[in-house]
C-alpha cells in the first residue's frame, strides 16, 4: 500500500510500504479522508510525542476492508471513523482512571501508524461506526471536534458565561459552536483572518473581531469597549504565547484562562501571581481526548457541529507534500483533507 513515512523529523517520502498483516480483535480501515492539522506540523518537527519512523494522520475515516477474528460489531465495508488514542490500561493513571495520562500513550498518527495511508489499523473498541448522512470528509472531524469535546469537559462553561476566543482554527471554530450549545452568553472570536471570521459571522457562530498580529492594542481596545468587565472565560486557540500571554488581561474574576491552542514546548509567557491573587483566575489546559468520540461523532451527526465550510483543501495522499505546505504556509486555510 501507499503511505506517507516519516524516516525522521522533516524527512519523509509517500512510498510503498507491505499492507499491514490483520489479527486478533483488529480492523483495517481503508482510509477514505485524513484530516492534517497543527499537530501534524509539530510531529513533521519532530516534536509533540512523535517516534520514527512514522506514517501520521489522527483524523480518519473510512471503510472496513478486513476483520480480525475477534472483532466483535464490525464486518466488511462498514463505514467507520476510529478514536487514535491506544491505552494501556495497566499503567498508574490508567488504573487511576486517568488514561489521558497513560504512561504508555499510544496514538496512531503520533507515535505509531496513522491515517496518511490507504490503510490503517486500528483495534475494534476503538472503531465507531458513522451513518450514512456523514460524510467521510465530515467524519474525519471526529477527532478535532473530540478535543473540542475534552475542552469542554475542562472548561465546564456555566450558562451565560461570555467568552472569548483567541484564533479561528478549526478547532477554534469547533469548540466555539459547542461553547454556544453548551449554554455560554456571548461568545466573540478575535482572530487575524477576515475570511476565517467571515465564516464564523455566517454560521452565526460568535461575534466577531479582527486581531491585528502588529498592534495587539488595537483589538484590545475594541473588547475593552465592547466588554469593560472583561470575560468569564478566555481561551486561546491560536497556539500563539504572545496572545495567550495578553488572555490574563480580559479575564474577569474568578474567570478562567484556557490553554487550548498548542505552543512551542519550550516557549514561556510572563504572568504576575498578584493577578491570580487577586482575581482568583484560573488557568486550565486542556490536551487531546480520549473517550470523547462517541460525543463528537453525536455532535456531527446531529448537526449542532458543522464542519462543512471547514473544508479549504483536498489534496491526494501522493501530493502531501503540498498538502502540508498548504497548512503551514497558506493564506486563510482552515481545514486540508488528504484522500488516498
Ligand atoms: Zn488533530
Ligand atoms: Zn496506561
């Protein structure tokens, strides 16, 4: 089969590799769209909890071609997406019932075999099935909008709470159409692109406001106005340290700072304790998911997660190379799809 591979860090190539042999309770998805996200920038660096060789792509969906003889649920041509979190089950947090913190996380696309291939494999409990009124394309949003789900249950969001949101990834936009399910007052989106806001003014999503990368002052002057008591929930989806270091700034008391967006590991921001002292802010991070895909497929299902205008790009898995560009690099881009 074809397959992108990773030898290390920022070298990789599509080649053939053996198709992958199918036993016990695993299943062999054919892939049918693979979503790229930042996450895939960090692991082409090298970084996040990357291993090489490596094939990435976490978000997947696709059609069962083979079955294991211990599947239970699954047959031949089933259309499915899969949760890419392996846990150990056996490890401290495991047996904590913390398994986000498995000590042996296992996660396909990250440090093991993922989806920017014809095949991946994947064991059953981790398979769920999709009906026949999601597309592909929209199931390979299973996995962001599962993290979009984690932050959710990291955030819990009263109702009412005004919130904003740094950034208009599509991570951004997806936690930001839960935020408003999810019973928060008045939600404003401040981000660099105009078409990315446009896109969110139209779906109704949140109140907008442009973020200018060279003057922070000018949008902080426009929430101030709009907002003078600042917000009980401010979460920064842009990855971005400079703009999670001014979140601090529009937070009200008692509100929460959330670090959604992933920065440099190595990078740091500058707080001052008296602000948590005397704000009673919180600070909450929120990584990955794992068990929240049966929500999030519940959420696109039903509609009230809608990632259709997400879609900026389709690229075959041959061109992933300028897929990846594409991600990193183009202008206004939401959501790249690779379609072996
Ligand atoms: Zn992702
Ligand atoms: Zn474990």
């Amino acid at each position: 089969m074809r397959a992108v591979v990773y030898e290390e860090p920022k070298k990789f190539s599509v080649r053939d590799v053996p198709k992958p042999p199918v036993s016990g309770g695993q299943v062999l998805i054919e892939v049918k769209s693979c979503g790229i996200c930042r996450t895939d920038a960090h692991i082409h660096n090298g970084a996040f909890i990357s291993r090489f060789p490596l094939t990435p792509g976490h978000e997947f969906a696709g059609v069962v071609a083979e079955v294991g003889p211990d599947v239970k649920g699954f047959s031949v041509g089933d259309r499915v997406t899969a949760d890419n979190t392996v846990l150990c089950g056996e490890c401290y947090y495991c047996r904590r019932d913390i398994p986000l913190f498995c000590e042996n996380f296992y996660s396909l696309g990250c440090n093991g075999p993922g989806g920017f291939a014809q095949y991946v494999l994947v064991g059953y409990d981790k398979v769920f099935s999709i009906s026949d009124r999601l597309s592909f394309r929209q199931a390979a949003f299973t996995e962001p909008t599962a993290c979009a789900v984690h932050g959710m249950d990291v955030i819990e969001v009263r109702p009412g709470d005004d919130v904003l949101v740094f950034g208009a990834g599509p991570t951004g936009i997806i936690l930001t159409q839960l935020l408003r399910h999810g019973g928060a007052g008045r939600v404003v989106v401040c981000a660099s692109s105009q078409a990315k806001l446009d896109l969110v003014a139209r779906g109704g999503y949140a109140r907008t406001v442009p973020m200018d990368r060279s003057d922070y002052g000018k949008h902080a002057k426009i929430l101030r106005e709009a907002f003078p008591r600042g917000f009980d929930i401010v979460i920064d989806a842009t990855g971005a340290s400079a703009v999670l270091q001014q979140a601090f700034d529009f937070v009200k008391p008692r509100g929460k700072v959330v670090v959604y967006g992933v920065c440099g590991e190595e990078e740091t921001i500058e707080v001052r304790p008296y602000q948590f002292f005397e704000k009673e802010i919180k600070l909450l991070g929120s990584f990955a998911q794992t068990h929240c895909f049966d929500r999030a497929l519940m959420f696109l299902e039903e509609g009230i997660v809608k990632v259709d205008d997400l879609v900026t790009d389709v690229y075959g898995l041959e061109d992933y190379a300028a897929a990846l560009d594409r991600m990193l690099f183009g202008k206004d881009v939401l959501k790249v799809l690779v379609e072996p």
